[in-house]
C-alpha cells in the first residue's frame, strides 16, 4: 500500500491514501454567506461559493487522480466539511452532484464520506478475496498435475 501524501494550497488539502484520492475543499468562502450584511450580499456571496465549488470539481476531475495510481477506482473524492455548504452551492448549481459524477468527482460530506471509504473498502477486499481464490484454484490444479 502507497504512504500518504499530502499537497495543499490556500483553498484545499489533497490527501492520497492507498490508492484513494481525496480532496477537501475550504469552506471559506461560504463562510461569507453567514457573514453577508444583506440579501444582495448573501446572493453574491452564494454565487461565488457555488462557483468556487463547480471550478474545484472541474480543476479535481481534470487531474485524473484515478489515473495516476494502479487499481484505484475511477473517481476523486471532493470533501466539503459540511452538508451545509453543500446544499449552499446546490440552491445555485441544483445539478451539482450529477454534473460532478458525470467528471468522475464524488462529493461527499461528513454524512456521506464514512460511507463511501467503507463502501471502496469493502470492493478491495472483495477483489482481493477473488484474487486469492483464482490462486489458490491455480495451485490446485498444478498440484494436481504433479500428483497425476
């Protein structure tokens, strides 16, 4: 298994884990949302985090994580540390999500992000099982052959 790495930059911190790559996106700027003194201000402020949010899945599904690391699913996890700000980008963005997916980026939040590791978790060992069963089903035969 690969030792972490970690890269990070003033709007993210990507982390590779195995052969999972994960982004987490700084909710910063919709902090500002909270912060708005008006309605106009908010509105404003909603839109720039929406398309901070869309240009991060763009720039994520452009780097092809998934292509860089051998067996690693075809994907990269955006981590947004709030479902708040999730649904923040989607009142701007309603399509969000699936336009994420169709780029190979998956959103998650803390409600949602526990579930997909266990849910990647669960296909490596499943591969890993078959793995070993095709081996062991190799030995088999050539003892087998020896014992013929």
């Amino acid at each position: 298994m690969n030792s972490p790495s970690y890269s990070a930059s003033s709007a993210s911190c990507r982390r590779v884990t195995g052969s999972t790559s994960t982004d987490s996106f700084s909710a910063m700027r919709a902090m500002c949302l909270i912060e708005a003194a008006d309605d106009g201000a908010r509105d404003a402020a909603l839109k720039r985090h929406a398309l901070a949010v869309t240009e991060r899945v763009r720039a994520l599904s452009s780097k092809a994580y998934w292509a860089q690391f051998e067996q690693s699913p075809e994907f990269v996890v955006l981590f947004i540390p709030g479902d708040q700000f999730l649904a923040a980008a989607m009142t701007e963005v309603p399509t969000l999500l699936e336009d994420a997916i169709r780029q190979h980026v998956i959103i998650a939040t803390p409600t949602s992000f526990i579930a997909l590791l266990k849910a990647v978790a669960y296909g490596w060992r499943q591969n890993a099982l078959a793995e070993n069963a095709a081996r062991i089903q190799e030995l088999a035969e050539d003892l087998y052959k020896r014992l013929a």
